[in-house]
C-alpha cells in the first residue's frame, strides 16, 4: 500500500506539471490577420456587379469564377471579412465602388485560404488622390512657399472663373486650406485603420476576444501622379511612404505589396507612366526593402478580349457590356483583370511573408 501511494503522488505531480506546461499554449490568445488595402480608383474596384455576374455563368468566361461561387451563388466568406469606409462583412462581389467590385475579392480569397487564422482586409480608397499630395507622407514634409504660393494663385484665379460664369460667390481658397489638403488621405487612412482595429469585436462579432495581427499592406495607386510634374517626385515619396507606414504601425518589416500602375496594357508605357511605373518597380530593389517589398506589374495581366474590343465599344455596347464595364483607367472595368491582380497580388504578400 505505501509503494501503491508512492506511485500515485509521484503520478499525481507529474500530471500537473503536464497541465502546467501545457497551460499556455491552451490559454494562447487567439489572433486574426490584418491586411491593408490603400490608393485611389482602382483600390477602390471598378468592375461591375453585373459583368460578374453574367461572366460567372457564361460559358467562355465563368472558369475565372468557379472557385468563388458555390450552389449558383458567390460564396460570403465566413473567416475573410471587410471593413471598407463604413461598409463590412463577410467578404464577396460587391465591396468596390457602389455594385461594383475590385483586386479584393480575389486578393483575399487567396489569403483566406492560405492562413488557418481569419483576416481582416482595411481597404481606405478614394478617386482622384495622388501620393504628391492627398496621400503624401508625413516625413515628406511640405513643398516650398514659391510652390504654394503659385498653387494657390491658380487656385483663386479658377473660383473667380466659376463665380463669374455660374453667377456664384463662392469664397476665396486660403493658403490654409490649400496646405491641408497634403496628407490629408494619409491621415484619413490611419484613422480608418485605427478605428477600425479598436472597435473590431462590435463591427465585427466573429472576430471578437481575439487580437490584430499587422500582416501586410496592398498599394494600388499612380494616375493622379502623372501630372504637373508629380511623377517626379514618386520614387521619393513611395519609398518614404512606405516608412511612414512601417513607423506609424510600429511594424518595422511589414510585407508591402505594390500593384504596378499598368492601364498601358499590352502596349510599352510611356512619358508619366512609365516614369511611375519604373519608381513604382524599383522599390522592391532598394537595399532597405529587399525582401520584404514586392512589386506586381499589372499590365502583364490584363484581359486581352476587353483591350481588343474596348477602342469601338460604342459601336458594340452590347458586346461590349459581357466583356468590360469601364475606361482604360479603370482597366477597362474588367473582372477577369481585376480578379489577376487580386490573385498575383495575394502571391507576392504570400511570398514576401515567407508564407508560400
């Protein structure tokens, strides 16, 4: 009997050490992935719902879609969500400019896919916003007083033009107002990324208890850079913004993919463009971004039906709307292109993040 006791407290000990030890990895806390999708138009998605929709049934065109759909239906999914400037959800079709969808779909469908942990796709977009101005990087600082002075003439000169022609009496711009203006969407993107972060267990129940884990940064911008002289100044201020967003993260090494500026399609580009594109391509070569920042050319990847079809679609609207839906800026509208980029764009994440 003493040896039979000896045995269990010396059994007893050597269990709870094992719970003990076992403790932490039982109480680990769980964690979601956190993406950022940021840039203007094209960030933003521009094809539309109803091309999806038709090219998903259509017998030449819905082998892009199959993997997306389920039952007849496109699958809502339930480890992939979305937060874009106030609409969220599961995601799906749908979360680009209104019934229109962009890269995200795909983009975050690899993803999910790929990590056991669910993922948070950011996306903070709007038309029209240069990184020379509305998403410029704090460390960029302010260009000089000459150009602002100049800005701002010009300015005041297009109101009284407009007042006069409209017979209106809208107030003169302010040298204020006008500095405002830099940064302003970079300043707006934290925001949304921090409010969204904080109050992810409300906006988002199935998410809720566990912790935001910064995994990677998607920027797909370029057209409004190609005026005035502000290509030139790309290549700095990418390579500054993409510090800022590491500091202002506090994630020194965050994977940062960029969706190369590629409207140019199967033709070579040219003047502005191909200057942003090369600044754009470069980044992944700096010394300090080796490894860790990847650059996807997007004109590789377009969808050659909707470029051969697009220069006479108003003679063929009819054809023309179950093949693209939008200019060349918005790369034609279309969800075969968009879908490319979502994929390869997921790819280089997958790749930079040691994860593929």
């Amino acid at each position: 009997m003493t040896i039979y006791f000896s045995h269990l407290r010396a059994f007893t000990k050597l269990s709870l050490v094992c719970i003990v030890l076992a403790l932490p990895s039982i109480a680990a806390e769980k964690t979601f992935k956190v993406i950022i999708l940021a840039g203007q138009s094209n960030m933003e998605g521009k094809a539309q719902n109803k091309l999806l929709e038709y090219q998903a049934t259509d017998e030449k065109t819905k082998g892009h879609f199959a993997h997306l759909r389920k039952d007849n239906e496109w699958i809502v999914r339930d480890d992939v969500f979305i937060n874009y400037l106030g609409r969220r959800g599961g995601l799906t079709i749908g979360y680009g400019s209104k019934n229109r969808t962009g890269m995200e779909l795909e983009f975050g469908t690899v993803i999910g896919n790929h990590f056991d942990e669910p993922v948070l796709l950011i996306k903070a977009a709007w038309g029209g916003h240069s990184l020379f101005q509305k998403f410029r990087p704090p460390s960029a600082g302010l260009p000089d007083e000459a150009f602002f002075k100049a800005e701002l003439e010009k300015k005041i000169a297009g109101v009284k033009r407009n007042n006069e022609k409209r017979k209106q009496n809208r107030p003169m711009p302010t040298m204020a107002q006008i500095k405002e203006e830099y940064g302003v969407s970079y300043r707006a993107m934290m925001k949304e990324v921090s409010e969204t972060l904080a109050n992810s267990d409300t906006l988002f129940p199935a998410l809720k208890g566990m912790k935001p884990e910064l995994a990677g940064f998607v920027w797909f911008q370029g057209w409004n850079d190609q005026y005035n002289g502000a290509e030139n100044h790309y290549a700095e201020n990418m390579k500054l913004f993409i510090n800022d967003v590491r500091k202002d993260l506090k994630v020194p090494q965050l994977p940062f993919v960029i969706a190369v500026m590629g409207q140019n399609g199967s033709k070579p580009a040219v003047k502005a463009m191909k200057v942003i594109q090369d600044a754009q391509l470069l980044m992944q070569n700096l010394p300090e971004f080796k490894g860790n920042v990847k650059a996807v050319r997007t004109d590789v990847l377009i969808d050659k039906a909707a470029e051969e079809l697009y220069p006479k679609w108003k003679e063929n609207v009819e054809e023309w709307e179950k093949t693209g839906s939008d200019r060349g800026y918005h790369y034609l509208g279309s969800a075969i292109w968009f879908n490319r980029i979502g994929n390869k764009c997921a790819e280089a994440m997958l790749e930079i993040s040691g994860k593929k």
